[in-house]
C-alpha cells in the first residue's frame, strides 16, 4: 500500500456549529488521535480528499503534512468517513495515528475474480466474507486480495487457509472459515402430493366413496305419504 500525502490545518473551534462553518468554507473537519496522541482537531480541504482518498475501498495510509511540527510528517490511518446519508457528502473523517515499527490489525477487501465453473453449470456464486483481519506493519499493508473462483464447482468452497499473503503479512485466524461458496442451481420443487391427489381422484361423473355411502344411508320417500 502507498503513502498518500494529506496536508491539514489546527482547526481551533470544535462542535456542530463550528464543523458546519468549516463544511460551507470547503472544508472536511478532521480528527487525529493514536495510543500515544490525545485527540487533535483538524480541517483537510474536502475536494482533496474526495478525490484523492474518499473513493477508495479499504484502509489507507496517509502522511500528514502540517504547519504543526509535532503532527508534520505523522503517519495516520484513515480509519473512518462519515458521509451524509442522502447527499453522500463528506461530513468527517478520523485518523489513527500509527507506529511504523508496531504491527497492527485490520481489515483488507476480498476480491473475488473469475467465474466459477459451478455458475456455468446453474450455479450462485455465494461471497460469505466481504473483508479479512490481518496483521502486519502499516507500511505492509495490502491493498486487498485476489480470491479466484474460477476452479469452483457447486458446493465447492474457498477458505481462509488458501489465501497465500505477501511477506510480512500474516492472518490471525483459528477457524478456517469459508470466504465464498457456490451454491447449487434454485429447481423448483414438483409438488408431489398434488400429484398423488390428482391420482387417487374419481373419474367424472362416479361419486366419490365417501360421497356414495352417504347416498346409500338416505331413506326412500314413502309413496303416499303426506
């Protein structure tokens, strides 16, 4: 994973108002906090970081570069972005500063690529995990993996086991667990007790059994009887 550079300003009102008023000036409030920093307030330029980093799936580096002494040159995670849920518009974003010597947890996109030889057959391909944990330096970081599918038949499996990651990259996990499946082809199911129904039915104009007894048990009209 590459070093995307940020550059971002002390921004000295925090809450609501003040975010809003850095919003309407172009502005994407940002905070930077890490096991060794208390939390900083600061203002990145929205457009910059929409173009350059808000399209991008996953987590990713980025260096800081500031007037601050003690935040230029810091390298950070972008941990999360807060988007508007109707515009879609960058609200916030959070920045975890790290340790380029410490290995740290997180998550890396699965890329599933090819298509399975069960879907040719009337196969679902069945993603069952979207994202993996790894562990590895920050500078160490992938971009994402590349799962093939290609090989799969129906009810075959890809498991985390036969992920190969880069050097330095390791995947903490106990359970190997599915990451994408095939599942068979949907039928429908011949409703088989309709069918034996229609079997066991009388043919027309013959009185059913049940039908017939009761016929039986109905007494005859008396002639002359008033």
């Amino acid at each position: 994973m590459g070093t995307i550079d940020l550059s971002v300003e002390p921004r000295e009102r925090v809450g609501k108002g003040a975010a809003r008023a850095v919003r309407r000036e172009g502005g994407l409030p940002a905070t930077l906090y890490g096991r060794k920093r208390s939390a900083v307030a600061l203002t990145a330029n929205a457009k910059d970081f929409e173009t350059r980093i808000g399209a991008l799936e996953g987590s990713h580096l980025v260096r800081l570069q500031s007037r601050l002494p003690d935040i230029n040159g810091c390298l950070a995670l972008v941990k999360e972005i807060q988007r508007h849920p109707v515009t879609r518009r960058l609200l916030h974003a959070d920045l975890y500063e790290v340790d380029v010597d410490t290995k740290l947890r997180i998550r890396v996109p699965l890329h599933f690529v090819g298509r399975a030889a069960g879907v040719e057959l009337g196969g679902i391909l069945q993603p069952i995990r979207r994202e993996i944990e790894v562990m590895c330096l920050p500078t160490q970081i992938p971009a994402s993996f590349e799962v093939d599918v290609t090989h799969l038949g129906i009810h075959d499996a890809v498991h985390v086991s036969d992920l190969t990651p880069p050097p330095g990259v390791e995947i903490p996990h106990d359970v190997d667990f599915e990451l994408v499946t095939v599942l068979p082809p949907v039928v429908e199911e011949v409703k088989v007790a309709a069918a034996e129904v229609g079997e066991g039915a009388p043919a027309e104009g013959a009185a059913a059994p049940e039908a017939a007894g009761k016929e039986a048990q109905k007494p005859e009209a008396v002639k002359g009887a008033s």
